[in-house]
C-alpha cells in the first residue's frame, strides 16, 4: 500500500441514494472502492453526532446524501438534514473540523453515474488532503 | 450472548468474480458473535435457503447476516426464510456486497476487504436488532379515482364491479375525458363516443360509485388503507337535484360566443352550458368568468327561465370529506397550445389546427357536422398537410420524448381526410412512422396504400400565407433534403403530449414523485408500472406517459385489480419500522421531556400528546407518543430528539452507533 487509501464513510437515505447506489452496481460503473455506506432510512434520520463518531473512527472524509430537494420519501426529511447541517456546520467550523472532509449531495434513484462520479471526486479531494489526523490529535488533547 | 450466522453468496459469478467469498466467510467467521459463517454459490435458491434455515435450528442463531445483493432486491427472500426458521424475520440483515461492492470495483484485496467490512457492519447492526412484529391497520375500503376520462372511467367500474365503493372526481362538468372528444378511433376506425358514452352511463347508474363532477382534490393526509381525501365541488350554480336537464337555461342564456372547450375552440357555447349533448351528468353549469350576472350584477334570464327553479346563483363552493383505503390518479394529459410553435404560425392562422381540434372537425357531433370545412371560411379544404412530431421528439421545445399517438392518429386523420373529402390530397411530413401494436403499422400502410396519403419523410421549417394558401415549407431527407413547397388549405399540428399543468401540485398533493416532464413517476418502469413509490397510490392512463386508449384501459384495469387485491384483507400489515418513544415500566416514566420539537419536524402528524399521572391522577408530565398507524419511519424526530427518548424500530441510535463503530 505505496498510496494513501482513505477511508470515506457514506451516510445515505434508503430511497433516493441508496437506491441510486444500486443502479451504479446494476450499470455496472466503477468507482473507488475507499467508500462504506450506512443505510437510513431518511438523511432527516442522520443523528449528526454520528459524523463526529465516524471521524472518531478514523474516517478520513464524510458523505452525507439523499434525495433532492422536493422528492423526499417522507415529504420533508432531507430539507431537515440540511437545515440542521446549516446549523452543525459552524459548530464544526468552530471546533476546529476540518470541513472540506465533510461532502453533501442530492443523489436520486436514477442517477447511478452522479453516484460513482461524486464517490470518486470525493475519493480524489480526500486523497489529496490526506489522512485526517489533526481530528485524532485534536480528541486526544482532550476537546470533545 | 449473540449467535450471529454469515451467509456469503456468490451469485453465481456476480460476486464471485471480484469478491473472494470464501474469504469473507473466513474472516465472518472470526468476527466476535459469529458462530457459524458459510459460503454458497446462489444463496437466494432454494437449497440456499434451506442453508440458512438449517443453521438458525442447529446453531440456535439469534441473528443472520446474508451476505448478497441489495436488501432492496432479496431482503424479504430471507427475511421470509428466518421467519419459516422461527427466527423473528427483523433478526436477518442483508449486506449488499453485490451492487455496492462486486459490480462497482476491479477484482482485488480491496474490493475483498470492503465485502469483509460490509459483512462486520451488518454483524455489528444485528446483534442490537431486537425482534419486531407487523403493524396490522385497518383498511377503508373505499376507492378514490382521479379523473374520469377513459382511465379513470375504466378504474372506477373495474374496482366498483369488484364489490367495492368507489369515489370519482372529474375536475371539469362532465366525464369522458379527451376520448370523448375523438371522432373515430385507430386502427378499427370504431366510433370514440360510441363506445365509451354506454360506460359513462354505466358510471353514473352504478351503486358503487359516487361520481363528483366540476370538483377537485383538494387535499390529502393518511397512509396507505387510511387516506383521508378533501375534494371541493365547485359551485356549479345549479341545485342538481332539482334540474331536470331540459336545456331551456343554455338556449335562453345570451351570452353564445364563448369558445367551447369541448370543441377544443372551434365551437361556441353560452354561459350556462352543457358540455356536450352525452355529457354526464346532463346538468348544465354556470361559466362565471364569461355570465354577465357575475361581471355586471344583473341578467338572471336562466333563472327566469328555469322552470324547476333549480338555478342556484349565489351557491358556493363544497368542501366534501372522505375516507378512502386507495387512490388512483388518471388525471389523463394536455397538448401544447398556441405559443409553443410560432414557425407554424398556430395561433396566427386559423386555418392551422391542432390533431384534437381536427378530431372535432370529423367528429359527427362536432361543430361541422363532421364535414371537413377549414375554420377561416368554411370552405372544404382541397389540400391538407398534417405535420407528426410538433413539439414531440424536439429538445429544442424541451420535449425529448415521443408522444407515442401521434404517429397513429395522424395516419387516422389523413385517412379520415381521404374518406371524406374524395377528391382532396393528404400530405404527412414524418420523422419516423412508430407503429408498434396490434394491426397499427397495417393502418398506416392502409392510409399509404389505399387511400394514396403522401408521406414524406422531413421536418417542416415554416409555414406562413401567401394568396389565401398556406405555404408549407419543408425538406425531404430521403431526396437528400431538397428542399420542399407545399400550397395548402389546412395544417394539422400532430402537437405533442404534454403533463397537465397542475401535474406537479398533483404529485406534491399525493406525495408521489414525477419526472422531469411533471409525468407521476411509476415504481418500478418494467415490473411496477401501475403503482407508485407511496403505498395505496396508483397510476392509469397519460398522467404516467403518454399512451394510447387500449393500453390506457389496461393500465386502469390492472390500477383496479391491485386496489381490488388490497381491500380483499381486512387489514393490512406494515413493516415495523417506525418511531417509538421510551417509556419504562411502572412507574410509568418516560425520559421526554416533552419539548414537542418533534410534533413540529414531523411530516405525518403521527406525533400525539400523552398524559403522564400518577396514581392519584395528578399530572406528572405530558410526553409525545408516536402513532403508530400514522408513522412512516423516517426518523426526522429521532435526530432531533435532545434528550434521545425516541428511537427508530430497526435503524434505532445503538444499532446505527455500533454500524460506525464498525468500520
């Protein structure tokens, strides 16, 4: 392992990105295989503590994704996820989380491509930042 | 003490190709929990599942872990298999290392690794999976259908011949939809009015149905077997009761020069009209943007008239309420109007019409009569040009897609043309003749080759007047794009199939999705086409795509077998994934604190208010409680939760935390 591979965690909705995921597999189109996707059933249920777990992890970069804007499952869930990410974003600015590591997308069911492009864009973006340590050292100073 | 079992599929090479399963059951197998890891070539058949179900009984398995394509392809498959076990089937995850994994990367130790991963994940997940059990729901079975063209007519009395109640709202005063405006239908050149006013009758008379014309859906809340539907009945201005439908209102009204819609404008109406003479009901209504009561306070001549004194001038619009258990939008389709095409002048000259108001020129009850007359003079057309694809086919207008009829109808039109005007010549510029379906590309041979229609293959680039013709310029591919001049009496724009323009409110109303073109989107395009992605809505006819009347009328069919199949339960068991709020065993406490921020984020109203007391019926406090019928599972309020008291059944905080933790 000469290049550093990292590791990206994928935070999507059931319906739209998920599913969207799916059809990248059905189509058959490549991309990084750094990412590892936790299913919900709705980016209104992502609980955003969880991206501070997954860097605790070792995560080396975030995606969040669901469906656009309008076409939620549940009406309203992803304008939440936003809205609430509108807010946790400067506190994470403000603890010091490097943001760039942290991507959000609208990804519907039918945009397999989008998927895989954003997966690998994301994938390079992270590779060229390289691992994220400054988070393990920021934890192991003891701010949490 | 977790007794977790990895079942690792090769689906035959999908996985095993770039995935090494056996592998990943090795290192499965080392996980902490795992007692029993296998790998299988196709774990979905049946020996696979008889695998599985081994294990849960000689392993004693309090979990299961299968590790193959998307839970969204097989989940129930194995869940099915657990249950059939005796194991709870909300015990079985699926990791997708198929279309997340083997299809989307090279055959390496990564593309391994992350398989192993997924697996550990999962192993993590359903550990903390608790055994869940279906919600049962009562179903209201009770049909609401959108729309009462063809689809929406054909929808109503399969469901209602099924023994069941059906409620039909029609938007405008009559049902019947655009079928009911076509002269003949292709390819049997049948009469349309023929054979769908005995099944508008037959909706009307049937004790199954309750029929709302001039209304529309106003709202709509509930699930699946439990909507709750407004529809407002607009004030027709009339007391239906009452009006025997004599007709003397509309002949003594003085108002006559409004352009009828059912003549698609090339017929006059009055104020208070009937639509057309079959319309159902045959109760007149009051246009109150065009009576000269409403605009200058004084006329009432209809209600002088009225010998029933059934004229109704100040009646107001009704809200009704209704339960319904399912929902079929036929809302049906519109055409592009006038300013869509200036380089043929529609609009400009009348003399350039549309394919639906050249239906109404051939029609019998049309305003000619039936006889082909151009609307400028009224003189019978010597030459006539139909243009296909106006507006279909054309990314330029924004319309990639082909409106699938015109092809049809336009040969139709021609022919129709031919058959009454002997000695006239019919022109058709086309970009491709798609004539797939039963005796369809026969009719347009018969058009070519019978009735001597003149097809050429081009695309017109203009049409503008000159000495009281129009001239039709063009060019013919097939001559090597020379270029073309066609002196003409009449055009006919084969105008392109569009979504209504209220589809979008449509689709937010009813919480279905739509696709760039504002169609409701299906659920699955090959295997679901009539339902859509919520539960107890389905699709009929042009409001999906555009289509034709024989495939409309199957897809209103099959709409109705699969409301049919849904009221056959007496109720109806739901996936029990949905939010719960904590509460401990006596004393009856609950950690919420009842802030309600969750009543507010969530979509459903499924957020109610509980009474805590003790036993001297004090109040303690008041906590939210999840309705259980009305929760959807999306989980907003779970993430907004400050104090973590509501939890998702199946996705709840410790089982998404031990996912993280996982990786």
């Amino acid at each position: 392992m000469s290049e550093f591979e990292p590791k990206i965690i994928a935070f999507v909705c059931n319906w739209c990105t998920y599913a969207g995921a799916d059809l990248t597999g059905t189509s058959r189109i490549k991309y990084a295989s750094n990412v590892r996707i936790v299913r919900l059933p709705c980016t209104g249920r992502i609980d955003f503590m969880l991206l501070l777990k997954a860097f605790d992890q070792g995560a080396d970069g975030i995606i969040v994704s669901g469906c656009h804007p309008g076409d939620c499952h549940y009406t309203a869930g992803n304008f939440h996820a936003r809205r609430r990410w509108m807010v946790f974003r400067q506190l994470l600015d403000f603890l010091g989380i490097d943001l760039r590591r942290i991507h959000f997308a609208w990804i519907s069911a039918a945009e397999g491509g989008k998927f895989a492009e954003f997966v690998n864009q994301v994938t390079g973006e992270i590779k060229k930042l390289g691992p994220y340590q400054s988070y393990q050292k920021a934890m192991s100073a003891g701010i949490e | 003490m977790s007794r977790i079992g990895v079942f690792v599929c090769h689906c035959g090479e999908n996985i095993a190709a770039t995935v090494d399963p056996a592998k990943v059951a090795e290192a499965a197998s080392k996980m902490p929990g795992v007692v029993h890891a296998v790998d299988y070539k196709y774990m979905c058949s049946d020996p696979g599942q008889n695998l599985i179900k081994q294990a849960i009984k000689e392993k004693k398995l309090t979990g299961v872990v299968v590790a193959a394509c998307s839970p969204r392809m097989h989940e129930p498959t194995f869940r099915n298999a657990a249950a059939e076990a005796g194991l709870n089937p909300f015990l079985c995850e699926m990791a997708n290392i198929r279309e997340q994994c083997s299809w989307v990367h090279e055959k390496s130790e990564f593309t391994t690794q992350k398989a192993i991963e997924l697996v550990a994940i999962m192993v993590e997940k359903v550990k903390r999976n608790k055994p869940l059990f279906p919600i049962k729901v009562p179903i209201t079975k009770t049909a609401l259908v959108l729309g009462g063209g063809i689809a929406g007519i054909q929808a109503s009395l399969d469901i209602a011949n099924a023994g069941h109640k059906v409620i039909l709202v029609e938007k405008s005063p009559s049902i019947g939809g655009h079928m009911a405006q076509l002269s003949e239908t292709f390819p049997t050149l049948d009469c349309s009015q023929c054979i769908l006013t005995p099944r508008m009758v037959e909706v009307a008379r049937h004790p199954n149905i309750t029929l709302y014309t001039y209304s529309e859906l106003e709202s709509v809340s509930g699930f699946i077997g439990n909507f709750k539907v407004r529809i407002r009945k607009k004030a027709r201005g009339i007391d239906e009761k009452l009006c025997t439908g004599c007709g003397i209102c509309s002949q003594k009204c003085p108002q006559k020069k409004i352009p009828s819609e059912f003549d698609a404008g090339l017929g006059k109406r009055p104020a208070i009209y009937v639509p057309f003479p079959q319309a159902v009901p045959n109760k007149p209504v009051i246009d109150r943007a065009a009576c000269t009561y409403y605009k200058k306070g004084k006329c009432r001549v209809c209600e002088k008239f009225c010998e029933k004194k059934a004229i109704r001038l100040d009646q107001q619009d009704e809200i009704i309420e209704a339960e319904v258990g399912a929902i079929v939008a036929a809302t049906g389709f519109d055409i592009k109007g006038a300013d869509f095409f200036p380089e043929y002048g529609y609009g400009k000259y009348p003399d350039v019409i549309t394919g639906l108001q050249f239906e109404r020129l051939a029609s019998a009850s049309g305003p000619t009569l039936g006889a082909i007359k151009r609307p400028s003079d009224g003189k019978t057309p010597e030459t006539v040009v139909f243009i296909a694809c106006a507006g279909s086919r054309d990314p330029a207008k924004g319309i990639d897609y082909c409106s699938k009829i015109c092809c049809m109808y336009t040969a139709k039109h021609a022919m129709l043309y031919k058959h009454k005007v002997h000695g006239g010549q019919a022109y058709v510029f086309y970009m491709d003749i798609r004539a797939g379906g039963k005796m369809y590309e026969e009719f347009v041979r018969r058009a070519i080759e019978e009735d001597g229609v003149k097809y050429i293959r081009g695309r017109v680039s203009r049409i503008y007047e000159e000495d009281g013709k129009l001239v039709v310029k063009g060019a013919d591919s097939l001559l090597g794009g020379e270029p073309l001049e066609i002196k003409a009496d009449l055009v006919v724009l084969a105008t392109a199939i569009v979504a209504n323009a209220d589809a979008e409110e449509l689709a937010q109303k009813l919480k279905v999705s739509y696709d760039p073109y504002h169609f409701l989107s299906e659920a699955h395009p090959k295997l679901r086409p009539v339902e859509t992605n919520t539960a107890g809505i389905f699709l009929a006819g042009a409001v999906q795509a555009p289509k034709d009347i024989p495939e409309t009328v199957a897809q209103a069919s099959g709409a109705a077998a699969k409301v049919a199949a849904l009221f056959s339960s007496a109720e109806l068991s739901r996936e029990p994934v949905i939010a719960v709020v904590n509460r401990q065993p006596p004393p009856v406490l609950s950690t919420c604190t009842g802030c309600f921020l969750c009543e507010k984020a969530c979509p459903y109203q499924a957020i109610e208010r509980e009474e805590i007391r003790d036993r001297k019926g004090n109040l303690l406090k008041v906590v939210a409680k999840v309705n259980p019928g009305l929760c959807q599972g999306c989980g907003t309020c779970v993430a907004l939760c400050r104090v973590k008291a509501i939890d998702l059944q199946g996705f709840t905080n410790e089982q998404v935390l031990a996912e993280v933790l996982a990786l």
